[in-house]
C-alpha cells in the first residue's frame, strides 16, 4: 500500500502563476524581436538595476573578475572543470561516425556534426551558480562548438566575478552580464550587437524556462526545466538526519522546488520530519528551503521495494538519490530518472558541483523522454547515402513500385528515370 505521510501542491495549484509567466515572456520577447538593444537595456534596468553600455564583457573587465577572486577558488574551478571535461570527453568518444555496405553497393553512414553556435545561460540573480558554467561551455567545447556564448545576470549590482571565471576557464568565446528572458531572447533572435546562436542552454527560473520553451523551434534548446526536483529513496540502513540533509539541501534551490522521501519504513519517514525541522532551524537557507519543504515536500511510505520503483518512476524526478541495502535494485529498474545518485557515500550535490556528470536535467516529468544535458545534445547525426549503377537499380524497382502505390508520381519518376538510365 502507498501512503502519503505528507503531501505537498499538486501541479493545477501553479497554472494561474504558470499562465502569468506565459504572458510576461510573449511580450517580453515581441519587444526585443521588436526593439533588439534598446528593449534589452529596458529590461536589465527593469529587473536587475543594471544597464551598463555594453552587456558583453571587454578583456579588462575580465582580467578584473580573475583579480578579484581567489587563487583557491580559481583551483577549485579548474578541477571542477577538468572533471566535467574529461567526463564529456568520455561521452564524446563513445559516439562513432557509420559507414557501412548494407546491400551490394549501396552505403549507408552517419556523421556526427556539432552544432556553430550555442548560448549558455548561467543563473546567478539569487546565488551565483558557477558550476553551471561548467556544465554547458565546458560540454559544448568538447562536443566541438564554435562560437560558445555565455550569459549570467548581475550579482550584488555587478558581474559575479566567479562566474565570469569559470566562463573564461571554460572556453566561453563571449561573455555577456544580463540574465533573464531577455538574455535568453537576445541570445536567441538576435540584437543589433549580438549575433544569434543555434541553440540555448541551461537552467534558470520559471521566466527563462518559459522563454525557452517559446523560442524552441527558432532554436534549438536542450530541454524543458522547471523548479529542482529531488527524490530520496531509503530504507532503515539510514537515518533520519541524512535523508532530512539531502532533502533541504535540494530545496533550498528556491520556494517551490518539491522534495520527496520515498520510504517503505514508517520508523524513518517519522525520523526525517522530526530531523528537517531540526535542521531548518540552523541552516542558513531556510527561509527558502522551509517553504519548499511546507508547500512541496512529501514524505511516501511503501510496503515493498517494487511499489517504490512504481512510484518513482511515475514521478520521474530530476534528481534520484538511492539509499537502500539493495541499491543495484533500484539502479536496475529504475527507468524514468534525470540522474541517480547510489549510495549514502554520494549525493545530488557532488553532481551538482564537480563530480563530473552533467547538472543540467529533465524537470517536471520529462525524464519519461529525455536524458540531461550532455555533449551530445551539442551534435546533430546527419545520415548520408549513396549507391551504385547496379545498386540503384535494385533499390529503384522496389522504390518505383512502393511510390506508385502511394500514389507520388513525382517520387516514382526519380527512380523510374534511373532505372531507364541504367537497367539496360
């Protein structure tokens, strides 16, 4: 049986707040499709007293963000990256271009082929989220992009210097100071100063979502993201304290980002309500992670592992932390997931931060059709194909015939005129 300890918002509670934001980012994107630069500057000053003259990033002002951060968190940046890069470097080379004889004389292949251009956008209005530099310019670098354009907002009344690092160290070949949907627009349509790219990334606030999901089609994107989701499965082999500090720690993400424990031991989810209220009233984040934890968090108890995996993989949340005495259970039938996490020695914030994988994931359920950022969300794998004389013969009658019961006479000429060429 599957019994909800506590219970959080159900999605129809956020659809007047979700059509709100649908609004704000059409107009916000006719303006700037509109006005380009001009409606950029009104923006940035509207929402993030910022408007300098220009929102791209001179060598100097970089030079000066490397000055004003630490030596150890420029070291701490550059190991972070060297394992997202080596990772991806991984990913890369598992994916093989084809080219093979299916039939006498006639070859079959893909390429894989990376994309010109791509935006990556790096949030940073409320913490300034350097390892999403990491997670989308390292990526896109590797994968073989060339022109790679970052993106963050101002922090503190200026560009967070750590960010701007970590887009340098990167290989960001631009970096611009704006955020929002109108750094996601610009970077998509195109101002009179900055040319468009191919493709946006990253993730961001319900309005840079939305302006995603607007703009998808104009260009490519590399999912749809709502608020972070994390799932903590356990069982009685942990404790109330590690599942309450990998809940909160997720949570704190912002208000309405859900927390789910998932439990068939009644003893531990009682645990974990007790040690989250403990916890909220030391750590320095819960103004934010309490209200996610009071409006969205949930706390699901099972009788048996199987009805756990039912009840995750409907979920089919961002992040899945596995914390049971039979973890290769769950690792083996676990199917709608944006990344797992397997063990009580790992957890969502090594891979949030440096472990290696990619932080950028499927939200709001679309882990039931689509991995997480990775470097092969930066390459399109284009087919080729070509053929002999005799080759095009035997291809052709079969094409012939299927065209005509189709009825495409124009399809049917392309092969009937190869087979009068070519069949004598």
């Amino acid at each position: 049986m599957i019994n909800y300890f506590k219970k959080g918002k159900q999605e129809e509670d956020k659809k007047d707040f979700l059509q709100q934001v649908k609004t704000t980012v059409e107009n916000i994107i006719e303006d700037i499709e509109s006005n380009g630069d001009q409606a950029v500057a009104k923006y940035s000053e509207t929402f993030d007293k910022w408007n300098p003259k220009s929102f791209r990033l001179s060598e100097e002002e970089i030079a000066q963000c490397y000055e004003d951060v630490e030596d150890s968190v420029i070291e701490d940046i550059k190991w972070a990256q060297t394992q997202v890069r080596n990772f991806a470097q991984i990913q890369r080379d598992s994916m093989k271009d084809v080219e093979v004889e299916t039939l006498p004389g006639v070859t079959l292949g893909h390429k894989h082929i990376p994309m010109e251009s791509v935006g990556c956008y790096v949030p940073g209005g409320k913490y300034p989220l350097v390892a999403s530099a990491h997670m989308s310019v390292v990526t896109a670098k590797v994968a073989g992009v060339k022109r790679v354009i970052a993106a963050a907002p101002p922090f503190d009344g200026r560009p967070s210097p750590a960010i701007v690092v970590a887009m340098d160290l990167a290989g960001a070949d631009e970096i611009y100071c704006f955020g929002g949907v109108q750094a996601i627009a610009a970077m998509a349509i195109g101002t009179e100063t900055i040319a468009p790219v191919d493709m946006i990334v990253g993730p961001g606030n319900a309005f840079v979502a939305e302006a995603k999901r607007q703009l998808f089609g104009r260009v490519g994107i590399d999912l749809f993201a709502g608020p972070t989701e994390t799932l903590v499965i356990a069982d009685e082999s942990v404790d109330g304290e590690l599942c309450a500090a990998d809940l909160l720690g997720q949570a704190e993400h912002g208000p309405t980002s859900p927390a789910i424990l998932l439990t068939n031991s009644e003893k531990l989810a009682k645990d974990t309500a007790v040690a989250i209220e403990k916890q909220l009233t030391v750590l320095p984040t819960a103004d934010i992670a309490g209200a996610a934890w009071k409006d969205y968090g949930e706390i699901i108890v099972c009788d048996t592992y199987e009805e756990m995996i039912e009840v995750a993989n409907d979920l089919a949340f961002e992040h899945v932390q596995v914390m049971t005495q039979n973890v290769p259970y769950f690792k083996e039938n676990m199917r709608n997931f944006g990344a797992l996490f397997l063990g009580p020695e790992t957890n969502v914030s090594y891979g949030d931060k440096c472990i290696g994988t990619n932080h950028t994931l499927p939200t709001r359920k679309a882990a039931r059709y689509t991995g997480g950022l990775w470097v092969g969300k930066f390459i399109k794998t284009c087919t080729f194909q070509s053929a002999t004389e005799e080759a095009s013969v035997l291809v052709g009658e079969y094409c012939s015939r299927l065209c005509a019961v189709e009825g495409f006479a124009g399809h049917k000429e392309q092969a009937d005129i190869r087979l009068r060429r070519y069949k004598g």
